[in-house]
C-alpha cells in the first residue's frame, strides 16, 4: 500500500534519537484545534474555510455532537505521516487533514485528545471519544463493537537495517521484531506468519511490543529489534527519514482502513462516511493524500465495514 510519502525539506537524521524525535515532533501538548491552522510548523494539505458544509450530511450526526460543535478525536500521534506532531504539539499528517476536512463538512471543529493506540478504542466505547486515527485496519473483530467506515488501503511492512533486507516474509523468521502494541500487526498479522514459519520449519518470531510506533523505531535503529513491521505509509516514512539506513520490505496482505466510531450512536456513521464522500466528489480527499504522498492507497469505493477478515 503506501510505498510513497511526502518528506520535509531541511530534515536531517543525525541518529536514532533523532529518528525518533522527527516522527513524534515534541512532545507538548494534548489536544487542540487543528482545523485549518497554518502556522509554519503546521502543515497541511488543506484550509477549512474552502470546504463547503453538507446540511444533509451535518442532520445525521447525534444530537449531543451537534451541539458540542465538534468531533472529539482520540489520536496516537506518533504514526507519521498518518498523525504526529509540529513543533507546537498540534497534530498533523494525512489523517489529521482528512477528519479536519470531514468536520469541515459537517459543519463542526476537531478536538483532538493524544491518546495511547491501544487506549484509544476503549474510550470510544465508553463515547469519550467520537472516533479515533491511529492507521486501524477494518478488521471482522473491530466490527463487533464498531462501525468502521473506511477511506483507505494499508498493508503490513517491515523495516529493517539496509544490510539486512527482507525480500520475503519467511526472512522474519527466528528474528526479533518491534511493533507497537495494541496494532493489528502483533496481535493477527505477527502471530499468523508465526505459522507459515512453523510449517516451513524454520524459527518463531520474537516481537518486542512498544507503547509507541516511535520506540519500535528506536529500538530497530539501535539494534535492539532486527526488524519492525507497522501499516505500509508508516514504515515508508520512517524509512524515507532514516536516510537510508532502514530499507523496506514488499506489502503484504493489503486491506481497508479507516476511523472507528461506536455502532449504537445513530447515524453517525453515516455522517462520516457521507462527509468523506462529499470529498472524494470535490477532489478534496485526492488533494489532501497526494500532498502527504500516500495517493497509492486511495479507494474509489469508501463504505462502512467493508473488510472482511
């Protein structure tokens, strides 16, 4: 999925430290309104102010979120380019600009509340959050307690030092992998492909889990881990960032994804999924996926549930 991604001019990998510090920004700051917002720092495919609202669209959404006046996100930035932060603390990426462009529609505000990915659902279940961004695949599980509408393609890829490609998923095999806990990867794809080492007769994975997808760089970085594996725009970036010291593998198991929303709050979901359609019809979706350099895994069909395993 997500092979190509944008990189900022004038970024400079000195270490894994500073690997780390790139992807997460600093460190300041929880939550905030992003919409809109250009400072210098703050970059952004997008300016809400050109992004026309959909009455029709805006009467689906719960009445409690009509009139708080906006969408209260639970985000883990910490994904780059998906969602990470400027040197203020706010949040930005791809992700970031989509649900500011979707609030747009819906005639609300964004307000984002920095969260642990794996804490992140939760306090959606609990209605403390509307929806969450953190890269979530539709999976059968996440429908279970979730509507998740989808506005994308991701897959699993690994990183790893340039002296040590891995061309095939069985390389992993017998290795020490980092991935962030909580994610699709450690909890399916890892424990699957754990499988296909076995019946090759080969080694099982060790995977090393991290609180954040910045720690599970580091930890590759500074040779703790052998490799890493993360959704496809995610490893891209960190890769791109690294100056060539981590190379990446092909994707595999390519599925949907998208933001989470709790199943009983009426139509909500469908206030999402109409918003996005809305701007994939005006050109505002392309615009904003090509600018983060990640327009590879855009989907012409955007839909509710829609994964399948």
């Amino acid at each position: 999925m997500r092979q190509h991604h944008l990189t900022t001019a004038g970024l400079a990998v000195l270490s894994a430290a500073a690997t780390v510090a790139l992807l997460a920004g600093c460190s300041a700051g929880a939550s905030g309104d992003a919409g809109g917002k250009k400072a210098d720092d703050h970059r952004t495919a997008i300016d809400v102010a050109d992004i026309a609202k959909d009455d029709a669209a805006a009467k689906l959404l719960p009445e409690s979120v009509q009139k708080a006046g906006k969408l209260v996100v639970g985000v883990d930035p910490t994904y780059a380019p998906n969602e990470f932060k400027d040197k203020a603390g706010q949040p930005i990426g791809w992700e970031i600009d989509l649900i500011d462009a979707v609030a747009a529609k819906l005639g609300v505000k964004t307000d984002y509340r920095t969260a642990k990915f794996d804490n992140i659902v939760p306090s959606i279940l609990g209605e403390k959050y509307d929806l969450g961004l953190g890269g979530y695949y539709d999976t059968k599980k996440r429908q279970e307690t979730l509507d998740m509408v989808d506005f994308f393609q991701a897959g699993n890829q690994f990183a790893s030092p340039k002296d040590a490609p891995i061309t095939d998923e069985l390389d992993v095999c017998g290795l020490k992998v980092a991935a962030q806990n909580g994610g699709s990867a450690p909890l399916v794809y890892l424990p699957e492909l754990d499988k296909k080492c076995t019946a090759a007769g080969k080694k099982t994975i060790t995977v090393l889990g991290y609180d954040t997808q910045d720690d599970a760089t580091a930890a590759v970085s500074l040779g703790r881990a052998d490799a890493m594996v993360a959704d496809s725009p995610v490893i891209g970036y960190a890769a791109k960032l690294s100056k060539g010291k981590l190379v990446t593998s092909p994707i595999y198991d390519s599925t949907l994804s998208g933001t989470p929303i709790k199943k009983d709050r009426g139509q909500f979901a469908d206030a999402v999924l109409q918003a996005l359609q809305g701007l994939q019809k005006d050109g505002t979706y392309t615009d904003i996926l090509t600018y983060w350099g990640v327009e590879n895994g855009a989907i012409d069909t955007m839909q509710i549930n829609g994964g399948t395993e």
